[in-house]
C-alpha cells in the first residue's frame, strides 16, 4: 500500500466524525429554534414570571408593579431575549442527548460510567442554582436597590432641606429590558457557580485534584469568594454574605466528594492487588495525580 492510500485511510474516519459532528449539530440547532419559537409564543407570561420577584417586593412597599419600554423596539427585543433563555432551557436536555451520542462512543466503558453522573448532575446543578437566585437572592437584591427611592408614605413628594428646596420625588420606573438584563445575570452567576462541586469532582475523578490539595487552599479559597460575591451581588452585605456562606459551602462539598472519590479509588486498586498498605495506597495515589498533571 502506498504512502498516499494509507493517508486516504487515516482521513476517512475523521471525516466520518466530522460529517456525524455536523448533523448532531444540526439537529441541536434545530431543536433549539423550536424550542425558541414556542417559548417566543407565550414569552409574555414567561417575563410575568421573571418579574415576580420585583413585583412582591413593590407590592410589600405598597407600589404597582409596572415596567416601561423606553424605546419602540424594547418590547421585540425582551420578548426575544425570553425566548433565547426559554428555548436554551427546553432543548437542553435533547442537545445534551446529542452531545454524549457524539462523544460515548469513543470512550471505554468505565469512562462512559464515570462521565455519564456529571453529565446529569451539571444542569441539576444549574438549575438549583439559577432557583435560589431566582427565589432567594434577587428579591433580597431589588429590595435593596428599591430602598433608595424617595416619596412619603402616600406617594407624595418629599420636600427637600431648605427653606427654598422643592418637593422632590424620586420614584422606580424600571426599564423592562434592564430587569430582565439583571435578572439573567443573577441567574446565570449563581447557576455557573452551583458548577463548583461537578467540576471539583470531576478533576478530582481524573487526578488533577485532591482533597489534600483542596484543604491546602482553602484560605485563598476564601479570598477568591469574597471577591466573586463582591462582583456578582449588589453592594449589599446581606446578599454578599449568602452568596459567600453558599459557594464555601459548595467548596467544602467539593472537598468531601473528592476524598470520597479518592476512597474509591483506593478500594478499586486494593482489589486489583496493585498495593496491600495505607503507605502504598496513599504513594500510588500521588503518582496518579502527578502523572495526570503532567
């Protein structure tokens, strides 16, 4: 055989990827567009939902719960935004589908057993995440930022210091594509940081971390929370503290499934005989984790 039919060979099954890659893709796109053309069809009640939160908040402050679009094309591009959100939302689980029908065929398995777990706990995660803030943080958010409002108890203006100072009212007339803008970004920041423990187990699972490793850090662990709970919540200590009290939480999760999945690991290798001390198992570990490192 010559040096060009070997090539030939070599490439026809990247090609076949390749060609598989592109109609899971296409399929994936397509199950997204239909998922954004029904929830674009009720997005009106979608938004009312993702509003709940100021409204019970105003409602407790005696005001109406009304937004405004200050712009002519605010009102397309809310209900578009909606409909991105809500169609990501209800393809994800046929598009996750589709990924792990691209991917399990090329792994052992053992690795389709250990990888199949994280695939279903990521999005649980997620949503967990993205619900908490929904029903926890953003309403301890905007009654924050609503409390710089300015008006007496009927509504009335409140007049200003000075013998000379105008009634002055200053009142919450949202823009609806700003809430619903604030609203994803808390959703999505809480839901990205409910990943930790999946992500932490997983590494720990392939070697590149270890519950020693993890304890080791843990004061800059909490260095880098306090400055993530500084970013992604309003300067509002409450807020700030939840957020830090649930995310160290979720690291010191992240350390117990390590070492449980390090536990593991070490029946498995005292049952294939390859050690028979707690020195040699804790030496074969470490070896493991280095190689995987490197």
């Amino acid at each position: 055989m010559s040096s060009r039919d070997e090539i030939d060979d070599s490439s026809a099954p990247l090609i076949e990827h390749l060609a598989e890659l592109r109609s899971r893709l296409i399929r994936s796109v397509i199950a997204f567009l239909i998922g954004m053309v029904i929830c674009f069809t009720v997005a009106t009640p979608i938004f009312n939902f993702l509003t709940s939160p100021l409204c019970s908040v105003l409602a407790e402050r005696g005001q109406d719960c009304g937004l405004i679009f200050i712009s002519p094309q605010e009102g397309f591009f809310v209900a578009i935004k909606v409909s991105l959100l809500g169609g990501f939302i209800l393809s994800f689980p046929y598009i996750a589908g589709q990924m792990w029908r691209f991917v399990a065929p090329g792994l052992y398995k053992n690795e389709r057993g250990a990888f199949l777990p994280f695939l279903i706990a990521s999005p649980f995660m997620f949503m967990l995440g993205a619900s908490f803030a929904f029903f926890v943080v953003t309403p301890l958010a905007y009654d924050f930022f609503l409390g710089f409002q300015q008006f007496g108890s009927e509504g009335e203006a409140v007049t200003g210091d000075g013998m000379n100072a105008a009634p002055l009212s200053v009142v919450f007339q949202g823009s609806a594509q700003e809430y619903l803008n604030l609203t994803i970004k808390f959703i999505v920041a809480f839901g990205l940081c409910f990943q930790l423990p999946v992500l932490l187990t997983l590494m720990g699972k392939a070697g590149l971390v270890s519950a020693e490793g993890l304890g080791s850090v843990r004061k800059y662990a909490v260095v880098a929370i306090l400055v993530l709970a500084a970013l992604v919540t309003p300067p509002d200590v409450i807020t700030q503290v939840i957020l830090f009290v649930v995310v160290y939480g979720l690291y010191e999760l992240s350390i117990f499934l390590v070492r449980r999945v390090e536990a593991k690991r070490e029946e498995q290798l005292r049952a294939d005989g390859y050690y028979d001390d707690e020195e040699a198992a804790d030496e074969a570990l470490k070896e493991e984790a280095g190689k995987a490192g490197d």
